[in-house]
C-alpha cells in the first residue's frame, strides 16, 4: 500500500493541480477562479423541472435577472429538453451538457452554483445529492407560483438594498 502512494497517480495530480488552492473558502472549483463568491467567475445556473410551469418560471424572474447581472456569461438557464429528465442520472446530465463529474470549471457548460427547482419526484434528491458532490446546489420546491414570486422577491430585495453603516 504505501509502495502505491508513493507510485504516480494521473488522476490525483489532475485533480491536486486543478482544484483551488487550501487558503479558498470553497473547494471544488478550478484554480482559474479566484473569488468562488463571485458569480462572474463561478457562473449561476437555474434547472426547471422538465414540465415546470410557465407560471413558476414568471414567479422566479426577477431572481433569474439578478443571477443574470451578477453572472454574465456564466449563467445559464436550463429548461426543457436542456433540464434533467424525471428519471435521468446525475452523471449523464452532466455530461450532456459538456462537463464531468470533476472538480467544476464554469467555461465546461455548467455553473457552479446551481438552483434546482422542482418536487423530488421531478428532480430527485439522489439527483441532487450527486451534484452537490462538485457544486454548490439549492432546491426551491413550493406548492404555489405565489410563494416563489414572495420568494424570489424577498430575495432581490435583501440583496439590492442599500447598506446602511451605523
């Protein structure tokens, strides 16, 4: 065993040179980006359920406008036959849309922050849970397109408004 640590392995050493450094707050994202924070360099992208209302994607727009400001050319929508089919692996929807399950580079098609929105039975949770091996992964999931329009309003307006120092 210790022979075969000591043995080169093409695998490590791609993912140790490719993988931010230990100082980052985030792991998981190409050394290329320095501010894991920063939507401009890690991209923001949304997943609708594959029969999503149209109603729930009006109800979240003005989210989906923010992400689009503070990602650029890193944000990305993926809805309809881009979405994950109810049965589809994680694995596959990755791959289909240009990337790997590796350490995450944006510039491969797929966001490193990723919004799922959807039931379980729509997105399932062993779907997301094999994302969120390599990206940072949310679910929104509410019975009415009202509670995401509240939600997605809530969220706007907490981080656009003004900072005030005391």
């Amino acid at each position: 065993m210790a022979k075969r640590e000591t043995m080169p392995n093409g695998v490590r050493f791609s993912l140790e040179t490719r993988a931010a450094p230990a100082t980052a707050k985030l792991r998981g994202v190409v050394r290329d980006i320095e501010d894991p924070n920063n939507l401009a360099e890690a991209g923001w992208g949304i997943l609708f359920a594959r029969h999503c209302a149209p109603a729930i994607r009006q109800a979240l727009q003005p989210l989906v406008e923010l992400r689009k400001k503070q990602a650029g050319d890193l944000f990305k929508v993926f809805e309809g036959t881009s979405a994950p089919a109810p049965d589809e692996l994680a694995v596959k929807w990755i791959n289909r849309n240009g990337a790997t399950l590796d350490v995450v580079d944006p510039y491969n098609g797929v966001p490193y922050y990723l919004l799922l929105v959807g039931s379980p039975e729509s997105i399932s949770f062993e779907f997301q849970y094999t994302l969120d091996i390599y990206w940072a992964v949310g679910r929104l999931y509410f019975p009415t397109p009202g509670e995401y329009a509240r939600y997605a309003a809530s969220v706007v307006a907490y981080e656009t408004a003004p900072v005030v120092k005391t």
